[in-house]
C-alpha cells in the first residue's frame, strides 16, 4: 500500500506502508524481480507531463539485476527493493525530467530517441524488533526512462537513491 503525502517543503513524496523485502544481509533481488513481472504491459501517466510511460518486458530483469542493484547494499538495497511496490505512484509523481542522448551502441534499438531522468522521491517506515513502526526514513532517487525506436517511453530503472535527512 502506498500513498501520495506531501512533505515540509511542498514536495510530492510516495509514502510507501510496508516493508516486503527485509532480509538484513542480502537483498531477494530474484524476489524483486518476480514481483515487477506484475506491471508489464501496464501504463502510467507523469502528473507534471502527461507523458505515458509503458512497462516493458525488460524492466523486472534490469530493475533488479542492473549493476546499481549490485552495489545498492544495505539501506539503499532494501529502499530500492521496497520502492517496487510502488512503481505506478513514483511514476505519477516524477519531477524534473530531464533528456539525455544515448551514447551507448547497444542501446541503439531500444533508447533510439535517448533517455530522460526524473527525481521521485519516497519513504519507508522505520521498525523495532517487534516490527512495530517507530519512524520512516526519507529517499529520493532518479528514474531512468528509455525512448524505444516504437516512440514509446519505457521505465527502465531506479538509481541514485539517497536517503534524505
């Protein structure tokens, strides 16, 4: 369950209610991944853009096996593994979008027309052994989309999250 909450600074942020993926020493990326399968073949819109965004195929299998998945250890990990669950809200929410050529050869086919980046942001609560909730920690991360050579806009990944004090 997640919701849209605005924070002190008048910021759209996804309060995300659950933790799903848990585990203090690794991540369930193979987990994380079967859970993305959910959202492929959906579409979102971007409330600041109107701009749909599709969900490819590609995307459970690059959202948790990317090499930014391989280093998120820890905090970053587990927020970034949490924020699956709620894909389409960070969609809608996505702010300063940003383009960016491709400069990759092997991404001529599917970011023909480049990349956008967008800033979401987020939250998880916080836990005590009981699981009981004592607090929520703040991360903001950037949205990778993919401009396919079919003109559609695919979500391709979440990196450079940050935990916000």
């Amino acid at each position: 369950m997640a919701s849209i909450v605005i924070n002190e600074k008048g910021q759209r942020v996804i309060q995300i209610e659950t933790i799903m993926f848990s585990s203090k020493r690794r991540i369930d990326w193979p987990g994380v991944e079967e859970y993305l399968k959910k959202y492929v073949g959906e579409r979102y819109a971007i409330d600041e853009t109107d701009e749909i965004i599709y969900i490819g195929s590609d995307f459970p299998d690059e959202y948790a096996n990317s090499r930014y998945s391989a280093k998120a250890l820890g905090t970053i990990g587990k927020a970034k593994a949490n924020a699956s669950q709620a894909i389409p809200e960070l969609i809608r929410i996505a702010s300063n979008v940003s383009f960016r050529e491709n400069s990759e050869a092997k991404h001529n086919k599917d970011a023909k027309y480049g990349w956008y980046r967008c800033t979401v942001r987020f939250s998880l609560p916080t836990c005590d052994d009981r699981g009981s909730i004592t607090g929520r920690n703040y991360f903001q991360g950037r949205m990778i989309i993919r401009h396919d050579e079919d003109g559609k806009k695919y979500l391709y990944d979440l990196i450079d999250i940050k935990k916000e004090t």
